[in-house]
C-alpha cells in the first residue's frame, strides 16, 4: 500500500496532520499507523502525560473533542488515539461539532481515529470536510488476486529471501488476513535470519505440507500426472480442515482459468500474459506445460467441472457424498476430461 509508505515516512519525519481519521475493511493497515503515531509522535518520557488511548464503545465524541480541545502539559502535543472508532455514536448535533472542530483544529493535538472494518458515510458533511482537507485516510483489503504479489512486497521490505512458491502458497492458505501472514513472516525473518525461506521452512513452522497441500495438487494436475494427482487428493481429503474444499476448488479455479488465458493470449509477451493472467511470469512455465495437456476446450470443460463441484460443496446436489469423495471424483474427472461429455 504506497499510501501507507507514504504516510509512515511523514510520521517518522514529523510531518504530522491535525487529525487521521484511518477507515475501511482492512484493519492491518490502520494498526501499523496508530502503531506508527504511538512510538514516533511523543518521545517516551512524555507519553504518561500527553498521550491518550479511548474505545469507541466506551466514550463520545463529546468527550474526545473536549480532550482535544486540551493544551499539552508536556511535550509538543497532546495524541488523542480512538480505537474501535466504529463503535461511536454519531449523534446529529456531535457530528456538526466535530464539522466545526475540523474547520478549526487544534494545532497542538493529532487526534487519530481507527474507524475498523467498514467506511465511513461518504454523504457526511464531516466525511468529505476530512477527505478534502486530506486525513481521511481509506484502509482498503488486498484483493485475492493481488495477495501473493503483496506477500511478495512485505518479504523485500523485510530484506527475507524466499523461494518463489511460498507466496502463492501462503495467499492461499493463510488467507488475507494480513495480520496473521505479517505475524508469521516476522516469526520466520527471526528464525531464518540471512537464510532464504522455502517450502521445508513453511511446512516446519507454519504447518503447511510442502507435499501435499492444492499447489501439489495442481502441479500434479498440470503435468497430467494421476498418481500423484489421486495420491496428492486422498491426502488432501482426509485433511479438509487444513485443506478446505472450497480454498482447493477455488485455487483449481484459478488455474484453468488462467490456462484459458494463456491459450487465447498465444503470441502476446510473456510480460503480457503474466499480467492478464495476475500471476508473476516465474509461473508462465507451468502454464506451458498444462496447455500440452489440455488443449482450450478441454480447459473449458474443466472449468465446468469445478463449476459443478463448488455447487456440490455448497450443498447442491451432492447426495450423501463427502468432501474427500467429491475431491477424488473431481480430482479424476479432470484427468479424464478430454473423454468426459461435458456441458460447458
């Protein structure tokens, strides 16, 4: 998130607002901030006095604007931190106060809201007020597709080397929660040390089978490899509470997807289709081996496939079947599918 670089470099600079007033779905990205504010507004001696932490839920806007309106006792300011922001009640006459408050803020207060997992009203006089004075700060959730690419980023700022299977593999199976996936790369940048992260590291201390878990599976799938493919599935389906059949069927997803792109994109750049196709162009070889398997209307009929097992795995059609024997059959069907009578 360039923004929040941007906004860390000011704070650490000096360069501070009057008032941040961070909101939106992704919490992670308004804690590092408030984090931010925390240890670089005040020097650490005086942050007993000029320093304030208050929860939403248990106070007003009222009460926040009259801290505000405070002179620091010691040091250069007063830091009023609003966590939980969400929680506030904005009554009709508190909201024109604080309209009011940021027409004339006090240049001696950085007062800071942490407004989580939703956005602000934009039809709010207050709300266009801070976003055209620029403290309206959007916190906003990495996309599923942007990830692996994001993963990517967090690991060169920390200068931590790694293979590059190990971002997609921790998009998917950590999900974005991007709290959870910092914690766990910062644990492993402290085992690691110089040494570059890999899969045996993950599956050491992250618990992710470097053998079977869907990014094997969908090796194995793309080298027409059914052995391995079935094996890989029997292991993944006694395990869906590590390996969920909806994360299994939706990275599937992705893949033959993106083989259809690389089918119909044949001739464009490398650089191109990587970027059509959301993936770094590292990936592109595995694609180029896939497509000697299954040429693009054999691709189609995967994804009709998988169309048909997501709905099964939602409870449509399914019968008495279990994930691991709707995987299996999905798993076989895939390698069959060039034989297979499919609606697509």
């Amino acid at each position: 998130m360039k923004e929040l670089d941007l906004l860390l470099k000011n704070i650490k600079n000096k360069e501070l607002q009057p008032v941040y007033f961070f909101h939106g779905e992704e919490p992670y990205f308004m804690d590092a901030a408030v984090k931010c504010l925390e240890e670089e507004v005040l020097e650490q001696q005086d942050r007993a006095f000029g320093q304030t932490v208050v929860y939403g839920k248990d106070t007003s806007l009222a009460e926040i604007l009259s801290l505000a309106q405070q002179f620091p006792m010691m040091g250069p300011y007063n830091l009023i931190i609003v966590k939980e922001a969400q929680d506030l009640r904005w009554a009709e006459a508190e909201s024109t106060q604080f309209e009011q408050y940021l027409n004339q803020p006090v240049l001696t207060t950085i007062l800071v809201f942490a407004h989580k997992y939703k956005k602000l009203d934009a039809r709010k006089k207050f709300t266009k007020k801070l976003s055209a004075s620029k403290w309206l700060h959007y916190s906003e959730p990495v996309k599923d597709y942007q990830l692996a690419q994001w993963i990517e980023g967090y690991l060169r700022k920390q200068n931590l080397k790694a293979d590059p299977k190990v971002a997609p593999l921790l998009a998917e199976y950590l999900g974005n929660d991007l709290s959870r996936i910092v914690n766990e790369l910062d644990k492993l940048k402290m085992i690691l040390g110089e040494k570059t992260l890999d899969l045996k590291a993950v599956e050491t201390y992250i618990g992710i089978s470097k053998d079977y878990n869907v990014f094997e599976l969908q090796r194995a799938l793309g080298e027409k490899n059914l052995d391995r493919a079935m094996q890989i599935a029997f292991y993944v389906g006694r395990n869906t509470k590590s390996n969920p059949m909806v994360l299994t069927v939706g990275t599937l997803y992705n893949f033959f997807s993106g083989l259809i792109i690389f089918h119909t994109m044949r001739g464009s750049s490398r650089e191109e289709m990587a970027s059509a196709m959301g993936i770094s162009p590292f990936f592109l070889k595995d694609y180029e081996r896939a497509a000697a398997f299954y040429p693009l209307k054999t691709a189609t009929k995967i994804i009709s496939i998988l169309r048909e097992t997501d709905m099964k795995v939602k409870g449509l059609g399914a019968g008495s079947a279990t994930d691991e024997e709707l995987l299996k059959e999905m798993v076989y069907k895939i390698l069959h599918a060039d034989r297979l009578k499919i609606s697509t």
